[in-house]
C-alpha cells in the first residue's frame, strides 16, 4: 500500500471546473516530489465555496488503484 501527501489549493472558478467535469483529471505533486494523477471525481467533496483548500493525503494499493483521499488539515 502507498500513501502520499500533496497540498491542493484550487479558487473557486477552478473548483467548478472540476465540480462540473469540465476537467477530469487533477495532477497533483506529492510532499516527495512524485506527481500524482487521479480522477476529478475524488476531489469534489471537498470543493466549497472557497474552492479546495488543505493538505490531503492520497492512498493506492499494491495495483496502483486509488483507496481514497483524505483531508488532513485545512
């Protein structure tokens, strides 16, 4: 099992972005430097009216498919 950290910060134009599909990909950089890609859909719980904002942590499995995503702090 892999876990990683990233920060993501997203306005809330971006944010929408996601929320309606219109991007369906979000690329993110790890705290150890390893870009991570995931499917949009993962993000938007977290979206509210200040966009996203926080330090998640990002889980996989052996297989490389994604567990979940968690918000760690704000």
């Amino acid at each position: 099992m892999t876990r990683l950290r990233f920060r993501m910060t997203l306005s809330p134009e971006q944010a929408l972005r996601y929320y309606q599909g219109m991007a369906r990909t979000v690329i993110v950089t790890a705290e150890t430097g390893q870009r991570v890609s995931f499917p949009a859909e993962h993000i938007r719980r977290f979206i509210d009216s200040s966009g996203v904002n926080g330090l998640f942590s990002i889980e996989f499995d052996n297989n490389n498919k994604l567990i979940g995503i968690t918000r760690l702090s704000d």
